[in-house]
C-alpha cells in the first residue's frame, strides 16, 4: 500500500509533464505543416552522397 502512495503521484506528474510538453509543441508550431513533411522525403538532394 506504501508502495502505491508513491506510485501514484508520480505517475500523475509525470503525465501531466507530457501533456504540458505536448501543449507546448503545440503552441511553438511543431505540428504546423505536417504535409510538407510527408513530401519532403520524395524530393531529390542536389549533392551526391558519397
């Protein structure tokens, strides 16, 4: 029972650290344009990889 007492509050920080972490990602424009990211792995480099 001691052991959940603990458990517990932890588990709660740190899910409540993500979601602070994700809302914050959100908020700095880190999902802005997904799309871009899809395509941009369909574009060719200029340089040759050597």
């Amino acid at each position: 029972m001691n052991g959940l007492a603990i458990l517990i509050p932890i588990a709660l920080g740190l899910g409540l650290l993500g979601l602070a972490a994700f809302f914050w990602s959100l908020k700095n424009g880190q999902f802005d344009d997904p799309e871009g990211d899809a395509r941009r792995i369909f574009m060719e480099d200029d340089e040759p990889c050597d």
